[in-house]
C-alpha cells in the first residue's frame, strides 16, 4: 500500500494543466484509487463479468463487446431517467460548481472539478447519442469511447463522493451525485466496482450486514455492550433479538455494532431505550443500516433495501426506528418506499413515551433515532445530567447525506443542545447544506486510496481547525456510521486532538438512569472532568 | 482554438448576410424565408426537446434538500429550499428561474499555505448573469412593438421602465448597456478565470459572441447607423399576420441583425440554451422532500433477486438455535 505524505508534504495546486482534459491521460498512482472488485463478490451478487482483475493492469480483461454494452447501458438509463437526460443536455458549463468538491479542492485535479467530471460522461454522450456530437466531433465537445475514457470513467467516478454539494450551487440543480451513480451502473455493467463496495454488499446480501457478521456473532457483539454499560454505570440493559410482536424494530449500520468509535454510540441507544422502556428488537437478518448497494446501482440498492420491510413485516412490528447513519438515510428518504414499499402492514410510527406522532414518516413508516430523541427531550422525558460531557468541546459535522438528502439539520443539534454544555459551529459555508464531505464516503473508505481520502477530507478538517484553535473544541459529533470511522483518520492526519463522537454516545453519557451508581467515566472509560482527581485515587 | 471557431462562425455569419443583401440582393430569403424557417426551427425543436425530456420518467425522488425539512412543529422547516408542499416547490422554482437562488450561494474558494482554506464572497457570476437574463428578457419584449398593433401594455411598460434614464439622456436603454457590459463580464470571466478557460467549449464561446454581435448590430441601428423603423415595423407585422411583405429601403444593418436574431433562434433548442426548459424539469430542483409522507411510484419497477429470511434462516439455521434466538422452523 501506498504511505501518505505528511500532510505538510501534501503538494495541491490549483492551476489547471498546460494540456487541455482530453488530451490528459489518466494516472493510476498508488493511493489514488481503489481496488478492484474480487471473482467472488461479483458472483455473490450475481454481478457481469467475475473476474480476478486490477485497475493498475493494463488488460482489465472486458467482454469483447464491452463497448455495445456501456452504450447500450446509457441508452437505457437516458430512457429511465429524466435526471440523466437533462443533466446531460443543460450545462452551461458557467463554473459555479467548480470549486465546491472537496475532491477539487484537496487535489486540483480538474477533473475533480463536478463539471468535468460529469463532462468525461457526456463528452460520450454527446459523442453517440446527440446530432451536434456526431457531426462536429470533438468541437462539439465530444469524443469516442475508448479504454483509456473508460479506465479514467473508474478512476474519477470512484472518486466522487456522492455527496451532492455540487448539486447544491448549481443553477440548474444538475447533481454530479446522480451522473455518478449512472457512471458507476455502467461501469458495473462489464464488472468494474471496486472491492470496498462490492464486497459489503456482498456480505449484506447473504450475512445481513456489511461486515458479514453471522447471526451469533452478532448478538454476541451487542451482549458484550451490555456488559460494558454496565461496567460503567452498574445497569444492565436487556436487548432482544428477532423477536416477532416488539412494538419497534431498530436497524442501524453494522458499523456500529463493531468498530470504535460507533460502538460507543451503540451503547448510548441501548442505554436509552432501556431507560425509556421501549419495546424494541434487534434482528439479525435486517443488521445493517447502510446500503452499499446504493454504491452500486439502483438495482442493489433495491436488493439490499428489501429487508427492512422483509423483516418488519415477518416480525410483525408497528414501525421502524433507524440509527445514526448518512447514506442510509438518504436511501430511506428518498428510495425506500418506492422501491420496497408500500409498508402498509405498518403504522405511522408515534412516540410510545410521548405520544408524538411522526408524520413526516406517516409512509414509510421509519423514524429516524435523533428524530425520536429529539422529540423525547422537547417532552422533557429525559433525564439529562449535560456535566458529564464537559470534558468535550463539542462540533458538528452534518453528514451530506442527511442534509443535502434529507434536511435534517436542526433535530442534532437540538439534541447536542441538551445533553452537552459546550457547543461551537464550524464557521457558515462548512456546515447545515453546505457541509463538506468527511472525505470518504460513497463506498470509498478503504485503506489503499488513503491519499485521496485525507485530500478530499482537507476542506471538512480545516473547518474542524478553525474552532479547534478558536474554542479548543476536541470532540466532532455525527450522526454518519461512516464519517464515525473515517474522520477519526482524518482528524489524527490533519487535526490531532479532535476526536469523533455519534450523537447517541453523547446522550449515552448524559443520559442518568434509573439504579445507576455514580458515574465516574464516560462510555469510553475516560475520566469524567472534574473526576480525573479520583480517579487518581484510585491509582 | 474553441474562441477563435466561434468568432470565425460569427463573421462568417455576419459576411453571408451582408453578401447575400448587399451584393446578390436576396431581401425576400433573408426577410422572409429564413426568419420563418427559423421561428419553424425554435417552436419545433424546443417543443421536441421538452417532450423528449418529459418522455423519460422521474423514477425517485430527489431534491437537493436546501435547509432544515419538515419534521416537528416545533422545527422551523426552511419551506423555500427544503419545500415539503407544491406550493413551496413553486415558491423554490420561482426562486430559481426568477432570482438564481442556487447561483447566489456562490461563494470562492482560496487554498493557502499551510494547507488553509478560506471562502471568499462571490456574488458576481450571480449579479451579472442575472442581469444579462433580466435584460435579455425585456429587450425580448420591447421588441413586441414590432410585432403588435395596438401594442399592449406590457410592451409599453417595459419600453418606459428600461427608458428611465432617458429624462437625462435621450434615447438610452438601460438594458442595451447591461447586455453589452454582462456578456462581455461573462466572457472575460471565461478566459481570465483558469479553471473556467479549461472547461471551456466552443460551445460556450459561440452563444456569447452571437449575443453580443446580436445587441451591438442592434445597437449601432438604434444610435448610429438608423434604418427607416416604418419600414420595419411593416416588415415585421407582415411576418407576424403571415402576409409577408419585404419594403424597399431598410438598411442592411437591420438585415444583419435580423439574421443574427434568427440564427439564435434556430441554434437554441439544439444547444446549452435549452437551460431554458431545463431548469423547469430539473428533478432535484422541482420535487417536495416529502417522500417518507407520500408514496411515489417508479413506472418501471420491477421484482429484483433478494435474499429471503426463509434462505438466511436455512443457512444459519444450527448456529441461531445455538445463541437461542427464536428461529421460524426448528
Ligand atoms: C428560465 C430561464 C433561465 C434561467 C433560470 C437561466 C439561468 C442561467 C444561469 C444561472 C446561467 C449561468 C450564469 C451565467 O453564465 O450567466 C445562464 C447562462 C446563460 N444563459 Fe440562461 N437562463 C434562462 C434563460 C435563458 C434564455 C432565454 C437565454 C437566451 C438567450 C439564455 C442564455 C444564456 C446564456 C448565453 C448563458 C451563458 C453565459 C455564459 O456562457 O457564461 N438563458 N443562464
Ligand atoms: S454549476 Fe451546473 S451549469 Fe454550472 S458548470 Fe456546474 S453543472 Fe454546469
Ligand atoms: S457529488 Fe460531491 S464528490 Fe461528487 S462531484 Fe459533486 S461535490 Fe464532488
């Protein structure tokens, strides 16, 4: 695997090239993309085209026909969606969208430019599905298909984010998120996914989550949290599993069943549905929130989406609940019900503890946690002891996907409000709908395409910077399984000291329950302030 | 390469005309027969393009969420830019088409050592884009005089509000002025700014020296080469009552600014001008966030393979006992 350069080594320049972007060939330097998809995931998923392959090899070992393919795969997606088409047609290429990529901005790759990018496509586009682009050619801006247009297809298009911040500048709202999603449809279509994506949504698939983790496993995992809860505040928390007739079924992103930080999260939404007393379960088959799929095509999307209804329906419980996760949300918001739905075996979804009705999911029938947490304080059902984070400055990342997909903005930060004392916003242009990606989103979190991560995380990790050194803030809250993972690497790059916390980790520690004894540390087992005396002590 | 195509196609543009009136004499071809052809060209190709869009079905919902959504009444939802009703998605695309809404978050972004960013105020793409579409739009309608007998209020208005400053000085259109200095902004912008210079096609250098070669032939008739305007006005009612006639005597500089007009018109429903209808259908601009309330069904949904409870249940079926969690079938 490639080192990263420290990050004062980091060379950006913004300047584009002397030779104009079709005549730039691509790259493949190492720590600049990711690996391809392996025989056995793509069979998995009954994926085109399983094959062993690397994007660094000159053959990436394509049907003979791959060309038909990929233009054959356009011409269908022109025809099923209408987002495609105009966004292909409307660009005026004015530029607002240039410099709102983080990718762009961490490496100055013009290309990483959202115009560009979605140029790379259309230039195609043009080339073989519009009238100008056949008779003008390349002063039409269009050219032909080719290997090397399609191997800078893989690199660029796994190198976007989809976080949509492009989309949000853009006169005409076209969204280079959704030029990606069909760029990565197609180059799926002759087996070209990356590995880090392919491979969850093949353990998705057949395991029930991301990380493959069997249905033991799995119950084991969250027991041994219910072990560490109670080592710290002395009450013992009763999850249940696949249990037909709870009244709720919490799904949440694998992630946080097993990786810190999320795993402190994990411990905050135990702790509060045994306060509050929710009749909940857990299932093992529906144990994941995230969608990899979505990575893929709207088809695997759909695919590993199905569950959640499928389980909800075969426990027969009155409505979901879903954890802290970005891209899950998105999915939810914006696919679920149209792909799987409609959830008419369930209810409107209300509050058991305050009555609330959550009409803003009354189809498809699924609350999100900070939602329901949110309203669970406003009803003053929460005891909350906001002290026992003071040893936190705190910050919030807005997760693109929850604000540009979703607009839940004010619902966390009510919640931080509550169960925290010292809150500081990153400065305006960072945050709420303008927030920046954590660098690697999308199914780009892996190891070997490191350099680009902590690239694309500069312009999130220069805000964190900013109140770093302003208000000493140490702790970055979310609500993004993904950005739980990925930001701790970028802030130990960039911004060492500053920590990640999920929304509920935080709740977890201000949370007092009913039998407690005295708390002396948080969810981490780090000194509460103010305790660090006794703890001393004790020593 | 893509400047100097663009202003070569527009010479040459001009040279046809000015050859093709001055030296051959083909008043009727170019008074009649290609404005025609050109109007045909616009309404057909434009009517084309948007049932061709409209044909393509908006399978899911997908807005750019712009602010807080509606979730408790105790949230102020930001109904303009996340809107939940249609009434608030109108209200947004107003926004959009009338204001350049998403343009005016533009802002700039600066890499300085270190590596440290700041974001730097931007606001003029927005300013002047929105005043070259404002005043391209009022020129639109004052040029209705032509067209119409009795002319209607609108075009009326229009006339004396871009007149304003006409107390003054005598004759002045203010949007004759803007349209020149805009385009001339949006051009420089394009090969003084590199990133915009890189991403340049000629495609985007053409439209704007037709535009400007468009107002300044218009403008050069208007304050120093004058036409008979009578005779202008004759020309254009003939066309608009379908009795085409060409009278004898209007200078060619109108020609010339006619041509231009209707190569602008015939170039527009195949080019980025389309940006027009575009933006009206664009999904993520024109969609309520309201799909957790309301079910939107996808025309082409089909079954996808799924992993079944049933299969997961028949593969881990031993070790499920084995961790006592309740299986369907022992
Ligand atoms: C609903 C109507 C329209 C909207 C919302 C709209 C919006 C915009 C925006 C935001 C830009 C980018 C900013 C800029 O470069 O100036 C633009 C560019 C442009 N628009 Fe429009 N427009 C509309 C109609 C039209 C019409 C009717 C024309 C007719 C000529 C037109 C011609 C242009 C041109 C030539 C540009 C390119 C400027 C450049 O290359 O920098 N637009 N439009
Ligand atoms: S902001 Fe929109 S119209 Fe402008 S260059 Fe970007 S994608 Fe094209
Ligand atoms: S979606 Fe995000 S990562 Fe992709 S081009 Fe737009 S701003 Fe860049």
């Amino acid at each position: 695997m490639a080192t990263v350069p420290k990050p004062n080594e980091l060379v950006i320049d913004h300047k584009p090239p002397q030779t104009g972007w079709m005549d730039t060939p691509v790259v493949f330097r190492p720590g600049t993309w990711c690996y391809g998809a392996k025989t056995k995931n793509l069979k998995a998923l009954d994926l085109p085209n399983p094959r062993e392959w690397s994007p660094g090899d000159e053959d990436w070992k394509l049907p003979e026909n791959w060309k038909e393919i990929i233009l054959e795969g356009i011409r269908e997606r022109l025809e099923k969606y209408r987002s495609f088409k105009i966004f292909m047609d409307i660009c005026v290429r004015c530029g607002a969208c240039a410099d709102k990529c983080h990718f762009w901005i961490g490496t100055g790759d013009p290309k990483n430019m959202p115009v560009l990018r979605a140029e790379l496509l259309r230039s195609v586009y043009r080339n073989d599905f519009t009238t100008a682009g056949k008779l003008l050619g390349k002063m039409a801006g269009a050219r032909e298909l080719t290997m090397d247009v399609f191997k800078e297809w893989f690199y660029y298009f796994f190198q976007c984010t989809e976080c949509r911040r492009c989309s949000l500048f853009c006169p005409y709202g076209i969204d280079t998120a959704e030029i990606t999603l069909m760029a990565r449809e197609l180059l799926n279509l002759v087996g070209c996914n990356i590995d880090w994506i392919a491979g969850p949504a093949a353990n998705c698939f057949n395991n029930g989550n991301h990380l493959g983790i069997q249905p033991h496993a799995f119950k084991d995992m969250i027991e041994f949290f219910v072990d560490e809860i109670e080592a710290v505040n002395g009450v013992r928390v009763e999850p249940t599993f696949n249990r037909k007739g709870a009244e709720v079924l919490f799904i949440t992103p694998s992630g946080d069943v097993f990786a810190d930080p999320g795993t402190y999260t994990l411990m905050g939404y135990l702790m509060l549905f045994h306060e509050i007393g929710l009749d909940y379960t857990w299932s093992t088959y529906a144990s994941e929130g995230g969608n990899f799929g979505f990575f893929t095509s709207h088809e695997m999307m759909k695919r590993l989406n199905a569950k959640m209804y499928a389980e909800a329906k075969r426990l027969g419980v009155k409505w979901i609940l879903g954890g802290e996760c970005g891209h899950m949300w998105r999915v939810i918001n914006q696919y679920m019900d149209t792909m799987n739905g409609p959830a008419d075996f369930l209810e409107v979804p209300v509050s058991p503890i305050t009555g609330t009705r959550f009409d803003n999911a009354r189809a498809t029938k699924m609350t999100h946690i900070v939602e329901f947490t949110a309203d669970l304080i406003k009803h003053g059902k929460l005891k909350l002891d906001p002290s026992r984070n003071d040893h936190h400055r705190v910050t919030y990342h807005d997760s693109c996907n929850t604000a540009r997909g979703m607009g839940l903005m004010e619902e966390p930060r009510y919640v931080l409000k509550n169960v925290c004392n010292n809150f500081f916003e990153m400065p305006a242009g960072t945050t709420r709908e303008q927030t920046f990606c954590c660098g690697s989103g999308s199914g780009l979190n892996t190891d070997e395409f490191m350099e680009i991560r902590m690239r694309g995380g500069l312009p999130r990790a220069n805000a964190v910077q900013y109140v770093h050194d302003k208000h000493d803030v140490n702790m970055m809250a979310c609500i993004c399984a993904i950005d739980r993972a990925v930001l701790t690497a970028s802030m130990n790059y960039w911004v060492p000291g500053v920590g990640i916390t999920g929304v509920h980790e935080l709740v977890g520690n201000a949370l007092v329950m009913e039998g407690e004894t005295e708390r002396t540390t948080d969810l981490r087992g780090e000194p509460l302030a103010g305790m660090e005396e006794s703890e001393d002590e004790d020593l | 390469m893509g400047i100097k195509f663009s202003l070569l196609v527009v010479a040459a543009l001009i040279a046809v005309v000015f050859l093709g009136v001055k030296v051959v004499g083909m008043y009727y071809v170019f008074g009649v027969i290609i404005p025609y052809l050109a109007i045909l060209t616009f309404v057909g190709g434009f009517v084309y393009r948007i049932m061709n869009w409209a044909r393509s079905p908006v399978p899911f919902v997908i807005p750019t969420t712009a602010g807080q959504q509606y979730s408790f009444p105790w949230i102020k939802q930001n109904k303009l830019d996340n809107p939940s009703t249609t009434a608030g998605v109108i209200g947004r695309m107003a926004l959009e088409v009338l204001l350049f809404r998403s343009l005016f978050r533009n802002s700039k972004v600066e890499l300085r050592d270190g590596p440290k960013l700041t974001y730097q105020w931007e606001k003029w793409l927005w300013l002047a884009g929105l005043l070259f579409h404002w005043s391209f739009l009022i020129i639109f309608i004052r040029h209705l005089r032509f067209f119409t007998e009795p002319v209607p209020g609108f075009v009326h208005l229009a006339d004396t509000l871009d007149g304003i400053l006409q107390v003054g000085l005598p004759g002045i259109y203010l949007t004759d002025g803007l349209i020149l200095a805009t385009v001339t902004y949006l051009f420089i912008r394009r090969v003084v700014i590199p990133q915009m210079k890189y991403i340049s096609l000629p495609a985007d250098y053409f439209p704007l020296f037709l535009i400007l070669a468009l107002a300044t032939s218009g403008i050069l008739m208007r304050y120093f080469i004058r036409v008979d305007l009578l005779k202008v006005k004759e020309l254009a009612m003939g066309l608009a009552s379908f009795h085409p006639t060409v009278p004898e005597g209007i200078g060619v500089m109108f020609f010339i600014h006619f041509f231009l007009v209707c190569t602008l018109f015939a170039y527009f429903p195949f080019s980025k001008l389309m940006h027009l209808g575009g933006v009206f259908l664009s999904p993520t601009r024109n969609m309520p966030n309201d799909s957790r309330m309301v079910r939107h069904v996808n025309p082409w949904d089909y079954p996808v393979k799924v992993h079944t409870y049933e299969e997961y249940e028949d593969h881990f079926r031993e070790k499920m006992i084995e961790a006592g969690l309740p299986v369907e079938k022992e």
